[in-house]
C-alpha cells in the first residue's frame, strides 16, 4: 500500500530525530490574514489554529459540532492570551462543516464566500482513521469520503493504478488499507490541483504530520486489534510528537515565505519542511486525473444546486 512506502523509507524514520527547521518561532506576522482549519477543535487542528490565530490571523475552526467548536474557541483565546506578544484581539470564527457529507461541505464554503472575506490560507486537516467499515452520508467508504472528498467541498492495489469501483466493497481491502487509499488520494488530488493552478498566485501542496500522539488513533484496537493497539499506544506514548509539534510541518506549508520563494508546488513535505518523494502510485499522472475526474463525477452526482 502506498503507505508503505513512507514507513519502511530511511528519510521518514530520520525525520523523527531531526530538529524540527520550522516552529512557531519562525511564524511571520499574520495580521490581517483569513484562515480556514478544518478540524479544528482538537489535536493537530487545535494546535494549528492556536499558532496561526497567536499570530494575528483570523480563523475560522471549520467543524461538524457547535458546541464543541465554541469550547474550542474559548480553550485557544486562553492559551493564547498567555503566550508572550499575544495579540489583543483574537480573532476566531465558527464554521460549520461535516466532512461526512459533501452537500454540507458544499454550503460550508458557500456560507463563507457570502462573507466576502478573501482566503489566505485552508489547512484541510480533519480526517479519520483506521476506522471500521462504514458508508458516509452520501453512501460512499467513510474514509475515503471524510479523508479525501470532504476536503474538495485507495487502496484496491491492481495492475495499472487503483480500482474505484471496489470503494465501497467492505471485502475488497481491511481498514487500514482503506486509510492508506484515502491518504493517497489526498496526494494525487494535491498535484492534479497544483497543475490547474500554476499560473495562479496559489501553493498547493500535500504533508505527513510525522508520528503525532491525538485522539485519531481512539479506532487503533478495532482495526489493529488488542496487543497491537496498546503497542502502538505505549510507543505514542513514549516517543511521538506532541499535537503542538506535530502541527509544524503543515504550518510551514500554509505560513513559510519559502513556499512562494522557492515556488513549491503539488510537493508532498516531511517534517519539517523537507520535502519527500511519495509512492508511485502518488506519482502517477494519469491515476491523479482518473482521481480528479472521479472527485468531479461523484460531486455532481452528490451536491444538488438549489
């Protein structure tokens, strides 16, 4: 699985001993600057939300509760106001969003393109994992659907790239390689993007957090099973970054001035910074068009214009 790829590379494992090249230090002044963070109420949103709102950005915590984003909300401006230079005004906005249906995704961006606020930064961070066989609101694999879908508003591994039409087959592939397939469309959508704007003033570019300790892994004994979940717990435990320092990587790619120097586009990074040659699957030109068309179908085919 295209997974695979990263966990059994040299370079991922060497990433998780070096010292992280961008951290909330290294964040210029975002005044005056509009963010959207999907899941944005917990773990790496939570995290990515807190830095770019500490430094002047307005943001908006795109998430499927209320009541948890208002809590959020109140949780980030008291982190914040204790953090030195805080800004004096916090500026933090609920959006609703359920990634597990498209048509909600849909209104959510319709919602705040009626505010007529420009759009500096989306960080599309929320997601699941390893969770067990499920169909979404609109009756797709809900991995698949919150993972990838969701966030443009697999892994059947055959001959010649991978098979759609398996996606919703609960025996075609266990769960965990359903997280894969859901992670590599996140890359191929990332580049086929990149390529329909390359002539716009707009970076788009795909990231692993590194081995972060969150509430994502609650689904690990389901799909893993009792020894190997509480394994992987204790080494979560024991030596994976916290959600703080796990949010560096994906703020270097929304907030570095590096990102438009040096041009990055439809890369896959590492943390932090470094960039990372994903699977051949992921390089995959045509597998990142069928993806992109099959994203368009399934789109309109789902989201009903009033």
């Amino acid at each position: 699985m295209p997974f695979a790829n990263v966990i059994t590379n040299p370079t991922f494992w060497k990433t998780m001993f070096q010292r992280h090249r961008y951290t909330d230090k290294d964040i210029p002044n975002l005044s005056g600057k509009v963010a959207i963070v999907t899941g944005a109420n917990t773990g790496l949103g939570y995290a990515t939300t807190v830095a770019l709102a500490s430094h002047g950005a307005r943001v908006f915590l795109a998430c499927r509760s209320r009541e948890r984003a208002l809590e959020a909300i109140e949780r980030a401006k008291a982190d914040i106001a204790k953090l030195p230079n805080a800004p004096e005004n916090t500026q933090l906005d609920f959006l609703e969003l359920d990634l597990n249906s498209m048509g909600s995704c849909h209104r959510a961006a319709k919602e705040f393109v009626k505010l007529g606020l420009p759009l500096h930064i989306l960080i599309n961070n929320g997601g699941i994992m390893t969770t067990p066989f499920a169909l979404s609101a609109d009756g797709i694999e809900q991995q698949f659907a919150i993972n990838h879908l969701g966030s443009i508003g697999h892994e059947s591994a055959v001959k010649g790239g991978v098979d759609f039409d398996t996606l919703n087959d609960p025996n075609a592939s266990n769960t965990v390689d359903r997280y894969g397939r859901s992670k590599l469309s996140n890359i191929l959508f990332a580049k086929a993007l990149a390529r329909r704007l390359a002539n716009e003033k707009v970076y788009v570019n795909a990231l692993h957090p590194g081995f972060v300790y969150t509430d994502l892994q609650r689904n690990t004994q389901a799909s893993l099973g009792k020894i190997a979940s509480i394994g992987y717990d204790l080494a979560g435990r024991i030596s994976a970054a916290s959600p703080t320092k796990g949010a560096y990587n994906q703020l270097f790619c929304a907030t570095s001035p590096e990102v438009e120097e040096k041009n990055y586009r439809g890369l896959y990074f590492m943390p932090t910074g470094i960039e990372f040659r994903p699977s051949p699957y992921a390089m995959d030109e045509e597998l990142q068009e069928k993806l992109w068309t099959y994203s368009e179908n399934v789109f309109r085919e789902k989201v009903k214009e009033p």
